[in-house]
C-alpha cells in the first residue's frame, strides 16, 4: 500500500463481524477465520436496512445461514468450527452447507444429486477453453453402471498443476496424458489403456492435480433464463445430455433442480432457526408431509450472486419476509467496507476473601489481577477501564468518539439470605462502532 501511495488505514474484518487494526489481526491472525461470511451478514443488514436479520449467503462452495440482532452478530458459544475442529475463537454463529451454485449435479438411477464437490460450470468452462463446446456435444459418454459423483455424463477433467503430493505411478499414468485442455472419462480411460477408478479420481481431486468440470446449479439458471453471465449454450447441452439420463427434458430436470436447491435453502435456514429440532422432521414438513409449514419472525435477507432466482421459490416453502437488497450481488464485499467495530471486554469482581466480604475485592480482566477497599471502587474501575479501552480500540479503527454506543450486561451471585456485595460479578462491556467508509 505504501508502494502505491496509499495512506488510508488498514483494517481487517474478523469473524464476529468486527474490524480490528492491522497490528492485533498480525498478533492474532486465527481471528479473522469466517471473516467471509461475517462479511455477508454485515453487508445483508447493511443493505436492507434490516439492523435484526437472518441471512443466506449463496457463494460458489456453500450456502451459509447467520443473524445479527440490534446490529450485532449472533455469536456461536463454542466457537467457529473449521473441519470439524473447534477453534474456541468467538466467531459468528452459522449453518452452513456444502452446496453452491458451483456445486456438481450427478444422476445415478435416473435420481438427481446436487454437490458437495464443487466443479467449474460448463458455461464458465465454455468461456475458459476455446472449443469446449465441440468437445462437449461430441463426448462420449461412461456406461450407466459407471455412474457415480465423479464418473458422468457432460463431465470433464484438467490438469491443476498446483498439487504438491506425491505421486503413485497410477497416479502419475493419468497425469501424463492428462493436458491443459478438458478430457472426458472416456478418453482417460482410451488414452491410459486401463480402468480409471472413481477412487483414484478422488485422490487426484483431493490433492489438487486435476479439476473437473460439470453441470451445476449455475448451469440450470443459465439454461432457465434465470441468470446469463456466461455461455447459455454450454449449458443448454450439458442439460439435454444429463435430462438422457434422468429420463427427463431438459427443461423439467433444471426446475426439478431449482426446486430441489431452494429446498436445501429452506432446510439450512429452519436448522439454523430451531437447532434443537429433529432435521428429518424439518425435510418432512418442509416436503409437505404434515398440514403445517414454517413461519420466521425475523426477516430473511438473500445475499449472492445467483440469489434473485429463488426468491419466489423459497417464499413458497418458508412463510417469511424474504428481502433481495439492491446490489445482493456484492454483499460481501459491502459488508467488508461498513463492518462495525464491536469489541467486547469481561471483567469478574469477588471478594478476597470470603470470611471478610464487605471489604477488599479483586477485579479480573485482560489488565490482570487488581485490589480494590469497597465493592463500589471495583465496580466503577471496571466500567470506566472497559469504557477507556474500548475507546482507544474503536480510535485505532478509525471510528470516532461521537460513533460508538456501549452495552453493558451484568450478571450477579448473591446466594439466599447473602446480605453483603455479590458474591460474584460478571461485566461485560461491549463497544459497537460505525466504522468509515
């Protein structure tokens, strides 16, 4: 930045929608994980004027449900969970699933499947690869007993070039004549002499060898007329070859699949909203398996590129306020530039000593241990530091004085019959400020 003659602060966004300066983001980069989707939730209130809402962020990868209540995220009380990792840092509560409008549609029986691996859509690949089109009308394709997430009709295969593994010689044989230009299972399988087993395909995936191309949900909404950023012709065939297969048109297969997408949207938003609810009994009610359907208090804000075309869709299986904001498209990066700074500090106050608990009290907090002669002093220093603090925090964001409001939740131990200063106090004080645009 300062190469290019750039002063303007730099701010980083964290995971429970706060910026923070560059200086703490480089002591403690772990919290800026889910920074991403922290973004959307900002940018989805931002946008709609909704300061409490829930939020479905549409991305390539994933759909991702989140709220923000009075202007503050919802935060998860055990933390972000990565992989199934539990990060223990305070990070923005969210559903999140693995299907996106990059997701990877497959058949097998003539039933349809959406994701989790996620391909490059036939209309993006057409733009990418000259001559795609040619090789997709001309495809051969593998026998149905073949069928399965990685070996399908309209679907290809490319070199990465960015896996650093190493290599079985198996492996090595399909990289080998394995180009820069899309190749179909077929032609694996002609040019290698040998069967080319899904499972071996998985591992090249995995490891970031190859990239495979296919129908997608982004495909479906070029093919409908919904969405036409890349070449609808591209999408148009991979439909007509995968609707062979499903014993379907072209046309009834892809409002089968947006149905069947904003179904999943439906079910990720009502998991996220009643967590303690069986999910087989949500998919049932959502289905219209019972005479009842699913009402949201709170408004429901479509962030994503693709987002406009389920609208209708979802208000359908969901009875709720559904908003597409102007500009849903970029809600991420809105999100980005209007995030809030919101730091929060706890403070626990008790008496030294409990055989004396009228006077000398201790305050615990990020300053360490401190004394104190009366409850009061302990109580007014942690509010006054907190307060100071935060002040000097939101200033090093940029955010000014007249921008920050407080809350401050306290919560006392004052056993039966105790007629002395709590037992216990815990404070936390949490700071809430605009950041500059």
């Amino acid at each position: 930045m300062r190469r290019r003659g750039i002063s303007a602060r730099l701010l980083m966004l964290k995971c429970d929608g706060s910026v923070t300066g560059i200086e703490d983001a480089l002591k403690k980069p772990i919290e800026t994980v889910f920074s991403g989707p922290a973004a959307s939730l900002i940018g989805a209130s931002h946008l709609s004027g909704r300061h409490t809402c829930v939020t479905i962020d549409v991305g390539g990868t994933s759909t991702d449900i989140s709220s923000i209540s009075k202007g503050v995220p919802e935060l998860s009380e055990s933390g972000g969970i990565v992989g199934g990792w539990k990060t223990r840092v305070r990070a923005i509560h969210m559903e999140t699933s693995a299907m996106g409008g990059d997701s990877g549609i497959w058949t097998r029986k003539g039933e349809l499947f959406i994701g989790p691996r996620r391909l490059i859509p036939l209309c993006v690949a057409a733009e990418m690869y000259p001559g795609f089109i040619s090789k997709l009308k001309n495809a051969s394709n593998p026998q149905r007993d073949l069928f399965d997430e990685n070996i399908q009709p309209a679907r290809f295969f490319v070199k990465n070039g960015s896996g650093k593994h190493e290599l079985t010689d198996s492996e090595r044989k399909i990289l080998d004549v394995l180009g820069s230009e899309p190749m179909s299972y077929r032609e694996l399988t002609s040019l290698t002499k040998s069967h080319i087993s899904s499972n071996m395909l998985d591992l090249l995936i995995s490891k970031r060898f190859i990239r495979v191309i296919g129908f997608t949900p982004t495909d479906v909404l070029h093919v409908l007329g919904d969405y036409e950023q890349w070449n609808v012709e591209a999408a148009s065939i991979g439909a007509d070859i995968l609707a062979r297969f499903a014993f379907s048109s072209k046309f009834e297969i892809c409002e089968t699949l947006k149905e069947k997408f904003a179904l999943n949207m439906a079910y990720d938003l009502i998991c996220f909203a009643l967590p303690n609810i069986e999910k087989e009994s949500i998919m049932e009610t959502l289905t219209g398996n019972y005479p009842a359907t699913f009402k949201m208090k709170s408004p429901v804000v479509l962030i994503g590129g693709p987002v406009a075309s389920y609208v209708k869709s979802l208000g359908k299986i969901v009875d709720a306020d559904i908003i597409l904001p102007d500009h849903a498209s970029v809600g991420n990066a809105i999100g980005a530039l209007y995030g809030k700074g919101i730091k929060r500090l706890e403070y626990l106050i008790r008496p030294a000593s409990l055989s004396e608990p009228d006077q000398d009290f201790l305050v615990f907090s990020q300053n360490g241990r401190k004394s104190f002669q009366t409850y009061t002093q302990a109580y007014d220093y942690s509010i006054d530091n907190g307060k100071n603090v935060l002040f000097e925090y939101m200033k090093s964001c940029g955010i000014k004085k007249d921008q920050i409001s407080f809350n401050i939740k306290e919560k006392k131990v004052i056993p039966e019959g105790w007629k002395h200063p709590p037992m216990e106090t815990q404070l936390t004080i949490m700071g809430i400020g605009t950041s500059p645009l």
